[in-house]
C-alpha cells in the first residue's frame, strides 16, 4: 500500500523516469516537431528556388556550366519534366494581384468617403457656430 502511494505522489516529479504527462516531455516534444517542420520547410525551399532560370540569380561559383557534367544532366532533367506547379502558382499570383488592386479600390474609397465626412462635419460644425450665434443674439 505504501508503494502504490509513494509512487503515485512521486511520477509528476524529477524521478529520472519517463514521464509522459509532464511538463518536460510534451516541451522536446514541440522543440523536435518544430526542429523537424523548419528542416522540411529549408528542404522544401532549396529544392523549389534551386531550378530558377533567370540569369541574374544563377551563379556558378568560378566553374563553367559543363563542369563534371552537372549543368548538362541539370538541363536534361529540366527539359524532360516541366513544372507541374507553375500553372498554380501563375494562378495564385493573378489572384495576388487581383486582390491588391481591389485593396487598393477599397482604400480610395475610403480615403474619399473620410474627405467627404471631414467636410459635412466643418459645415455642421459651422452651422451649428451660426444658429448658437443667433440664438445668443440679443434682440
């Protein structure tokens, strides 16, 4: 009986075994899930900005293209297989661009409809000044 006591009062703490509800797994547990999402994510990111054709981003670091081989085997594999993506990504940057100029609509809109509401309240704001000044004139 006195085990199954000691035991119960002793698992939340420091007892050097695993402790599963605690405090200190369910923390390595989100430390190596993030470690493991940003890894993905760099990998991800590697692999979809490294077969960029602009001129401008590609460097070569002091080798020529055919060097080893790899620049002829890089374009033949690019040649064979086309990006199944960029019809996609072509089609959310439309709408990117679709929903910036809407954005940029709205916020003229805006800015008019602030205008026109700054100049009624002068003119109310003057009107008011004029009937307070005829109301306190003296008769």
């Amino acid at each position: 009986m006195a085990n199954s006591r000691t035991v119960r009062s002793g698992g939340g703490g420091g007892g050097g075994g695993p402790v599963f509800g605690g405090f200190g797994f369910t923390a390595r547990l989100l430390a190596s899930a993030i470690t493991v999402a940003i890894c993905f994510f760099f990998a991800l990111s590697f692999f979809f900005t490294s077969h960029s054709h602009s001129p401008h981003l590609e460097t070569n670091f002091g080798f020529s293209t055919g060097s080893f081989g790899i620049g002829s085997t890089r374009r033949s594999v690019l040649a064979l297989k086309s990006d199944p993506l960029k019809p996609r990504l072509d089609q959310i940057r439309k709408q990117a661009d679709d929903h910036r100029s809407l954005v940029l609509a709205y916020a003229s809109y805006a800015r008019k409809l602030k205008l026109e509401n700054s100049k009624l309240v002068r003119v109310f704001a003057d009107l008011s000044r004029n009937y307070s000044d005829l109301i306190n004139k003296p008769s």
